[in-house]
C-alpha cells in the first residue's frame, strides 16, 4: 500500500481498532517491579497516539495518562549530545547493537570502557555525562527537560520524584557502569553526579500524546514538523533512526525490527516512541513487558499499524 493513500479517516479508523483489541487482550507481559512506583502501575492500561505530518493528533486508549518514559529519554539525551558535541560524541560511545540486556556490563570490559551503543545503559551514562560537561547536574537537568519540552510544543512534562527518588535507591547497577567507565575515562564527572542527572531524565512522565509530539523532530527530517521550526540537523536525525532501528530494543531490536519495521525506542514503564520518517511519528503504552523489558502490548500495536498502515521503512 502506498503510504500516501491512507486518508485521515482510515488512520483513524486503524487507531481505534488497535486500541479496541489491545483493550480486550489477556496476555498483557509483567509490570516492570525493580521500583515500588513502577511495580503498582495497572498493566489493563494501553495508549497509542500518531501525529501524522499534516500535524493531526490520532490518539485511542489511555492517552492522556502519563507514564514514566524511562530509557524512551535517552532518544532525547543523544539527540541533545550529539547537538553539543556533534561528532565527537561518537569518541565515548558506539553505533553497534549490543545483543545484551540493557544493564549488562560484560563488554565494557573487553572493549576499553567504550559502551556498544548510546541506548544501553552504559551508553546512555556516557552521553548524560557528556552534556552534563562542567555543568552542575540542576542546570543540565534543566537543560533536558527544556530541550523535551520544546520538542513537544508543551510545558507541562516534569520529573515523576518519586520515581527518580527509587531510582537512586536501587540503582546499583547503573553505580557499578558509572564507576567502571570513569575508570577508563569514558565519564568524566564525578559518577554520583552523571548517575543523578541519569536518574533524574529517565523519570520524566509523559502521555503518548506528548511522547508522539516530541517524537516529529524524528519523523521530519529534525524539525518539529515539514519545514517547521529544527532542533537538530537532517543528518542526526538520519543517525539517531539508524540507531534506534537497530538497537532502540535492546536484545529484541532484532525481533522489533522484523515485526515493525520501524525506528523505535522503547522504556520499562511500556512507553515506545516509534517514527515514520516523512510520514509520522508515534507513541504507545502499555506497562506490561516482555522477557527483555519491552512493552509486550505495545509491540504488538505496533507491529498491527504497520501492518495496516503498510508503513514499514522496508
Ligand atoms: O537505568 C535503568 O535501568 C532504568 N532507569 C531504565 C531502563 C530502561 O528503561 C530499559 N528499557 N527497556
């Protein structure tokens, strides 16, 4: 199907069927439990919005409820490193899929400090702490919630504290990354401060309405919409489809890609912000998640729209 040929009212259409049949599903995947904020989210909730490149929003279910977006922000941290620091951002962090689980820390060894991709966490610490810079973590903070808010056209997205607050209690693992690369000089800062600001970008809450808007930048060659106003270049917004194409699911990136055929980013809340470039940009929700901590539900949704929709990049 030409993607040119879906008229507004079969996008609609598509999107309330999905949200009917994901409503209506048993199987829904096993809330993330690692924090008490995140283990007692409903899984019987699901959302999905598009924003389609004339600026209509299409949203069914639940889509005015926020979530915590989780490792969806690291899109937004890599987006905003790659601005400051352009290409020399790719001297602390790589462009290769992992196939391990998104806290491993096996490779860092082997591979001198350097994390396989800016979407694990290892590699999403690098990038934290390269915008962090000599910055005090509140500025950098402020930073990001600025750039996040900006890229949706709306000011009201903050940070869910109780969500950050478990996160510094429990976050052991993502200590061990933060201390393991400032040995080798990956990070710079002093790990408690990147890990806080790590903490912090993760916990932002937001609904897939505000998830697709903030997503256009992607689907629109870097600008809020067809020849609306940048945030970033042609060229990274290429890099960071690439990137979420072929790591954006951790070790399902594969089986995402396979299935949908799109750029994705996923989070343990069940958030995934997905992109049709030229064409639209996506959020979907359902907490319950997979054995590799992708929203089952919402991977599912998703492979369905691309299916009817035919809007598949392959
Ligand atoms: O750092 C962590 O482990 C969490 N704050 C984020 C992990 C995450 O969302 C992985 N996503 N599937």
């Amino acid at each position: 199907m030409a993607k040119q040929d879906l008229s507004s009212e079969r996008l609609h259409d598509i999107v309330a069927e999905i949200s009917k049949e994901m409503a209506d599903e048993t199987e829904r995947g096993k809330v993330a439990d690692y924090i008490p904020p995140l283990a007692r989210i409903d899984p019987n909730q699901f959302a999905l919005t598009i924003i389609t490149k004339d600026g209509e929003v299409i949203s069914g279910g639940d889509a005015q409820t926020r979530f915590s977006i989780q490792s969806v922000s690291k899109v937004f941290t890599l987006a905003l490193g790659l601005g400051r620091l352009g290409e020399r951002l790719w001297a602390r962090v790589g462009r290769e899929p992992s196939g391990d689980p998104f806290n491993s820390i096996v490779q860092l060894e082997h591979e001198k400090g350097l994390p396989r991709n800016p979407f694990i966490n290892a590699g999403a610490i690098a990038v934290t702490d390269s915008i962090l810079g000599g910055f005090a973590p509140k500025e950098a903070l402020g930073e990001i919630l600025q750039f996040v808010r900006f890229l949706a056209s709306d000011e009201d997205i903050a940070i869910d504290p109780d969500v950050a607050r478990s996160e510094l209690a429990t976050g052991f693992r993502n200590v061990a990354l933060a201390n393991f690369m400032r040995s080798f000089g990956t990070i710079t800062s002093p790990p408690e401060l990147t890990l806080g600001v790590y903490f912090h970008h993760c916990a932002i809450a937001m609904t897939t309405e505000q998830l697709a808007a903030a997503g256009r930048f992607l689907a629109f060659d870097g600008r809020l919409s067809p020849g609306g106003a940048r945030a970033i270049s042609a060229r990274m917004a290429r890099q960071i489809n690439t990137l979420m194409l072929t790591c954006g699911h951790y070790d399902g990136s594969g089986e995402f890609a396979f299935r949908v055929g799109l750029p994705g980013k996923s989070g343990v809340g069940g958030g995934i912000m997905a992109v049709v470039p030229g064409q639209a940009s996506i959020g979907c929700w359902s907490p319950g998640l997979n054995a590799v901590g992708n929203s089952h539900l919402a991977s599912q949704a998703l492979e369905q729209l691309a299916l009817r929709t035919g809007w598949s990049v392959f």
